[in-house]
C-alpha cells in the first residue's frame, strides 16, 4: 500500500508518534516516498500523552533527510493528537500551502481519469474496484477503460458507504459495473461509448500477450549492459535487508563508498528482518535487486518477485556480496583505451616523391611494423607527429609488415616533417577492462 500510494499521491503526510520514535516502517515510507519523488509533510502525533518528545522526532528524521524549515530545512513538521484533535485545522493548512506551492490543480469538467488503488470480486456485487480520481469527473453511467478492463459505472460509493452520483478530482470512491478485475495501479480513463471502451480494451489484451511472450526482465547483477536499446545503466539500485543493524550499517557504508564519477549504488531502501512484498514493490519499480544478508524472502514476497521478474540474492558472508556488487560495478566502466608498443624503428634516410611527399627510410630496431598501423614520430624525446602507415615496401614490392633488424620504406598520413634520426613507435590501441580502484575520477 505503501508503494502504491507514493505513485498516485502529490504530497505525502508521514505520521509518526512523539512517544514512540521513529520505527522501521517510518523508514519504509520515507524510502517510498523519495522513490517517487513526492513531497514529504511530518505529522508529529500523540503530543497529548506524557513522555512526547517532538523535537527528538525532528532529530531522528533529520538523521534521514527530512530536515524541519524551523531548522533551515524544506520539510513541513506540524504536532497534532488525533485523539484530542488537537492542531488538525493547521495540518490542513500545511497541506493547502504545500498544494498551492506546487499549484496542485485539476479541472472537474473533463472526463474522468484516474488510479486503481484496489480490486477484488465480490459475491454479491461482482467486481468492485477503489479508484482515486486524479482530474475530471466521474458519473453513474459512463464508459470507461481500467487496465486491460472496461465498463459502464453502475453505482459509486464513497468512503463513508453511501451512494453518490459523481466523485471529482482527489475523491476516492468504490467503482461497480466492471468487466473483469483491474489490477492494482491501472490507469483508469473516461471514454465516449461502450465500444470505444471494448475496442481499447481488447487492443491492450493483444499488446500485453505480445509483451508477456517477449518480456522485458528487470536489472540484475549479470545483464546490467543489456539494456533497451543497447544503453548501459550508470546506476545499480539496490534494496538490502539484513539480520541485524550493525550488519545494515557495515554493509551501507561500503556500498556508498563504491561509487564514481561514472556510476554508483543507490540505496532504494535498507532495512531489518526480512523480505516482503513491499520490498519487492520497491525494486519493481526503482528497477532494483533485492539483497538479503542472513535474512529470508517471504513466500509471498518470493511470488511476487518471481511473478515480476525481479532479482533476489541472497548471501551469508559479507565479502561476497561486495564483490558480487563490485564486479557488476566494474562492468559498468567504460573500457580504457591504452596505447601498446609492438615495434620500434629509425628513420636513416629520405627519399622525395613525384607528387610532393617523402618516403622514410627505416631500420626496425625491435619488434615489427605492420601496414594500416599507428606510428607515433619521436624526436629528442617528444612526440612531434602520429598518423596511420598508409604504404610499407621492402626494396619496390609492397608487404603487409617487416620484422626486427631488417629496412624498409614507409609513408605516413597525414604527412609529418620527417628528419634523420627520428625515432619511430609503432602502436596498437587495445581495450582493457577497467578495476574500480583504476578509476581515473574515483570519489
């Protein structure tokens, strides 16, 4: 739920009691939210009780980026007790400012659309789905299009159980009068007619077998280059769960260290116990791998990433999840491209060409030059000139190379100001795959 609500949301209210602290499922949705990049606004709840500490809660989220505007920071904090309803009227207020800031606006006169938050079939009523209304308006009547469903509304309820006959935008409200069960996050539009509806629906159906046979899998540590279109991902997006904090601390510590200038780890989201299905909701949609370190995947978890395609690994000792990371990391490194030696001449003498130029007479002191290779002209210790061999002879016969101690005539372009004397170094360029600790620009 967590997951879901941060995609379809445009601020988020983080409730957190003043007596209790900061828990592990505050850090799941501190997590969820910045996944989804929403705005955070703190409810500091339970003010009322004895022993409530607001400002340690300030403190505590400040350890995880949410920094309060009394301290110089951008997050709202608002204290309230939902018992007492104690400070609720400026909770809203907060949440007004935040949506005006934003210029949080919908129009109520165009035909509805919004987010499926949940669907199930009912014995009585049949398929009923909760749909949030994001812009226009929905009515009793219309057609409309859900996923791979479609349908004509036959009642709306609201949150409170009774009938209406239109929800706007921002409003939830159950849906009845669906053609088969949406899933949860299809995106929900109004349409013209029922055929319109029924045609969007079935080309979708066709669309998805069509992907289902040629489905995308999700990044793993293995396939990181073998993305769409043949780009390579610059980050590696994690989800880590371990046994216990000191292991989580340990293990984040190095993973962050590990980053480049040219690519990195991203912590989507760390914590203890073990793997659920929120948590692989999480790398579903950060595109992430699931990391366990002495702890479990859920069996539902476990259906889940296998339903979706995401990748879990587990490990029970700590160096070999770093170098698992380490080498998916490494493979992310763009070659480095090295100059490699295989030959070394002298130019002894120079011959003028017809049509302007000069032939370097050469003696190969070592190695050898081949025809179509690079060479580098060296004089007095510094490179004066680089071209490509463009023709090589042996006495008038044209040869492809010519080996140590024997002489030969070269010409290179473009055409550089040859003298006796000059050195020659006859060059490959090679790709060698590159180390983290080679980085040029390492962090």
């Amino acid at each position: 739920m967590r997951a879901r609500g941060a995609k379809v949301t445009d601020i988020v209210i983080l409730v957190v009691s003043a007596t209790d602290g900061v828990m592990p499922q505050t850090l799941e949705a501190i997590d969820h939210a910045k996944a989804a990049g929403v705005p955070i606004i703190v409810a500091v709840n339970k003010i009322d009780l004895p022993g409530a500490n607001p400002q340690k809660i300030r403190q505590e989220l400040a350890n995880h980026g949410l920094q309060p505007e009394e301290w110089g920071g951008k997050t709202i904090f608002q204290d309230v007790s939902a018992k007492k309803r104690i400070n609720l009227d400026k909770l809203l207020e907060m949440v007004a400012v935040q949506a005006e800031i934003l210029e949080l606006k919908a129009n109520p006169d165009r035909p509805g659309h919004g987010v499926i938050l949940e669907a199930r079939l009912d014995a009585k009523r049949g398929n009923v789905a909760t749909l949030l209304v994001q812009a226009g308006s929905v009515k009793i009547g219309d057609a409309f299009v859900a996923g791979l469903c479609y349908g004509k509304i036959k009642a709306l309820v609201d949150d409170l159980g009774g009938r209406i006959e239109a929800a706007g935008p921002s409003t939830p409200v159950e849906i009845l009068g669906l053609m088969g069960t949406p899933q949860a996050g299809d995106v929900f539009s109004v349409v013209s007619d029922d055929r319109q509806a029924r045609d969007i629906a079935e080309k979708r159906k066709l669309l998805h077998r069509e992907q289902s046979i040629a489905h995308q899998k999700h990044m793993t540590l293995v396939g990181l280059k073998s993305q769409i279109g043949g780009t390579v991902a610059k980050d590696l997006n994690l989800v880590l769960k371990t046994d216990v904090q000191g292991s989580m601390q340990a293990l984040r510590d190095q993973l962050e260290g590990m980053a480049t200038s040219e690519c990195k780890v991203r912590l989507i989201h760390a914590g203890i116990g073990n793997a659920n299905e929120s948590d692989v909701l999480l790398a579903s949609a950060s595109d992430a791998v699931v990391m366990l370190f002495h702890t479990e995947m859920e069996p539902r978890g476990k259906e889940l990433a296998d339903r979706e395609g995401v990748e879990v690994r587990k490990y029970e000792i700590i160096y070999d999840l770093i170098a698992d990371v380490k080498a998916a990391l490494e493979g992310l490194l763009a070659p480095e491209i090295v100059d490699v030696v295989v030959g070394k001449g002298e130019v002894r003498d120079l011959f003028p060409l017809k049509g302007g130029g000069k032939v370097a007479g050469c003696f190969i002191r070592d190695g050898k030059v081949v025809r179509g290779g690079i060479v580098k002209l060296v004089r007095n210790g510094q490179v004066v000139g680089e071209g490509k061999i463009s023709t090589l002879k042996r006495f008038k016969d044209d040869v492809k190379e010519v080996e140590k101690n024997l002489e030969c005539g070269l010409t290179i372009d473009p055409m550089p100001d040859y003298q006796k004397g000059d050195q020659l170094e006859f060059i490959v360029k090679e790709s060698r795959t590159r180390r983290l600790s080679e980085s040029p620009q390492q962090k």
